[in-house]
C-alpha cells in the first residue's frame, strides 16, 4: 500500500513538473546592456580563475618548500619532479609526435639498402 501511495506522489510531483515548465516563456533576447554586462561579468570570472590558479600554485610552491626542508632536516635527498605547465605540455606532444614519424621512414630507407645489399 505504501509502495502504491509513493508511486503516485511521484507521478504526480512529474506531471505537475511538466506542465510548469511548459507554461514558462522563453527568455527574452538580449540587449545591448545584457550583452556588455555578460562579457563584463565573463571578464571578471576569467580574472578570478586565473587569481585562484596562482594562490594555489603559490600555495604548492610553499608546501613543496616545507616538504622540502623537513627531509633534508631529517638527512633525506628529495628530488622534487617537475609536473608538466602549459607550455611544456603544449611544446611535448609535437616533439614526440615528430620523431616517431621520421623514424618509421628512416627505417624504410635503410631496409631497402640492406635488402639491396644482400641481393
């Protein structure tokens, strides 16, 4: 009986969903205030990311230090290892795509000399 009483509240809390979102309008267009606004707002939003990216490589920098500095306190060799930025990550897969693709005919070159060389 429960079961049946829950089935129906929830058909019910659907179909009156359904009509309420059919009965909204669409959203009027935007005008040129909106527009300034939303690019304005764009702005300040691409400023905080990036203000919140650097605090937090800030922030790395100085746990790493710390990091750092207790395991030579405590006599232990620490090789901190680089992770990848954007310009390196950008620069690396067009360098190791480039060799990969003078190698193979690289290798073609040389195994029609070789064949040449047997025959």
């Amino acid at each position: 009986m429960t079961t049946l009483r829950a089935l129906l509240a929830a058909g019910l809390v659907i179909i009156t969903f359904g009509f309420a979102v059919a009965k909204l309008p669409p959203p009027p267009p935007m005008d040129d205030k909106a527009k300034a606004a939303a690019e304005e707002k764009k702005a300040k939003d691409a400023a905080a990311a990036e203000a919140a990216k650097q605090a937090q490589a800030r922030a790395e920098d100085r746990v790493a230090a710390r990091y750092i500095a207790e395991q030579k306190a405590l006599g232990k060799s620490v090789t901190p290892q680089m992770g990848p930025t954007s310009q390196v990550a950008s620069a690396a897969p067009a360098k190791a795509t480039a060799p990969s693709k003078a190698a193979p005919a690289a290798k073609a070159g040389v195994a029609p000399a070789k064949d040449a060389a047997k025959k």
